[in-house]
C-alpha cells in the first residue's frame, strides 16, 4: 500500500498482515482503546463509501472504455480498460484498508493515518484526462 | 426510509446518521451502475448460458451488496449506531472487487 504512516517497531510487511488479520476479526478491532464518538465512526465510513463509489466509478468506466470505443485500436483500448480496472480493485483495498487504520487510530486516540494515495489517484487521473485531450485532438485535426 | 427514532432521542445536531444511510443508498446506486455495464458487457457475447451465468454472477455481487446496505442502514437508525463492522466493510469492498474481476476476465 501507498500509505506511510506505519506502527513503529515493525515491518511493513507485518504491519499490512496485521492490517488484514483486522479486516475479519471485529472483536480485535473492538479490543484496541475506546469507543469513539459515534459520529466520528459515521464519518470514517461515509469516507470509506466515497472512496468506495470512486472505486466503482472506475470499475464502470473500464467497462465504458471496452463497450463504447469499439472502433480504437484493439491493444490501446483493452490497456485503458484493464488500468481502469485494475485502479478501480486497488482503490477497492485501499479503501477498506485505510478505513481500519483510521477506525483503529480513533479508537487508540492517535493521529489519523496519513497517506500518498489521492494524490498519486489525482495525479493518475489527470494524466489520463490529458491523454484523452491529446488524442482526441489528434483525431480532429488528422 | 426510517425516520427520526423518537422525540426522545438526543438531537444530532450534524445528521450523521441520515447522511450515512444516504452515503450507503447512494453508493448501492452506483454499484447497480456498475453491475448494468457488467451484464451488457457479458450479453455482448450473446446470451448463451456463459453470458447469461455471467450476468447472473454480477447480479449476485450488486444483491450481496445491497444486503450489506440495508442491513447497515437499519442498523444506523438508532440514535447511538455501533460502528460499522471489518466484515460488511470487507464484503462491501468485496462486491467492487468481484466486479472489476469479472470486468477482466471480460474484456475482449
């Protein structure tokens, strides 16, 4: 994962097993500090389905890409497509993955987690976008 | 839609929990988006039984989804709601997952 902040001490690698072991044992997470203000659990999870959504957003636009460009080159629109995809899945890890991280440092009253990933998504994104322009323009004026 | 509990609940003065009963509408919808572009995908290959067992498959993936939704959305329609929990987040994220697996495994 492209988040940072790690707990001290350990190695990354044990640190994301530690993270998945959470992922399907609720009484671990439960066992870690107190109970936050409910509504700070509310946020963390409407943040989790935002990102979740933009998941799906990029899901269903890999699934646009291969449906509506039928005339594009063949190798071009299947590694759009599969980028997209293969975005939307990452993004889908991430997001729970940064939802218990931040879920556990509410409950430990830590700092909330810091992470690289909106930027290198944003930044991702925006290089996409650009291509799009280059070749779209390309197409009109050939 | 459930309403506000009772007179007697304490005021919230931000909402939260209609705000995330609507966040879980709102992304169930755009499952259901995605799950639409996942079946006509599948019945681009016509609708002999692969195409139509495909469909049926993403079909499963939006119906779990929504299960997980509607569960949370009662479960927040309490006044103190429990946190959510690993699993539904994990089944939820899950769904998406499914999706953009059967998305390329489909892509031609």
């Amino acid at each position: 994962m492209i988040d940072t902040d790690r707990t001290p001490g350990r190695g990354r690698l044990a640190s994301v097993v530690a993270d998945v072991r959470l992922w399907f044992a609720p009484e671990r997470l439960r066992a870690e500090g107190e109970t936050p203000d409910y509504r700070f659990s509310l946020a963390n999870e409407r943040t989790f389905l935002a990102w979740l959504r933009t998941s799906m957003a990029l899901v269903g636009g890999g699934f646009a890409i291969d449906q509506f460009l039928p005339d594009t080159d063949r190798t071009l629109r299947l590694a759009a497509a599969l980028t997209l995809l293969a975005g939307g899945a990452v993004c889908a890890i991430r997001a729970l993955n940064h939802w218990i991280r931040c879920e556990r440092a509410m409950r430990r009253g830590e700092d909330l987690p810091a992470s690289r990933f909106p930027v290198v998504l944003g930044l991702a994104v925006g290089v996409i976008a650009l291509v799009m322009v280059a070749l779209v323009a390309v197409r009109w004026g050939g | 839609m459930p309403g506000p509990s009772s007179p007697a609940a304490p005021r919230d003065p931000g909402l939260q929990p209609e705000r995330t009963r609507l966040a879980w509408r709102r992304t169930t919808l755009a499952c259901a988006v995605a799950t639409s572009l996942a079946a006509r995908q599948a019945l681009r290959a016509g609708t002999g039984p692969v195409p139509l067992l495909c469909v049926a498959l993403a079909a499963l993936a939006w119906l779990c989804f929504l299960g997980v939704a509607a569960r949370r959305i009662r479960a927040v329609s309490v006044p103190r709601p429990p946190a959510l929990s690993p699993r539904a987040a994990a089944a939820a994220a899950g769904c998406t997952l499914a999706l953009a697996a059967f998305g390329a495994a489909l892509t031609r």
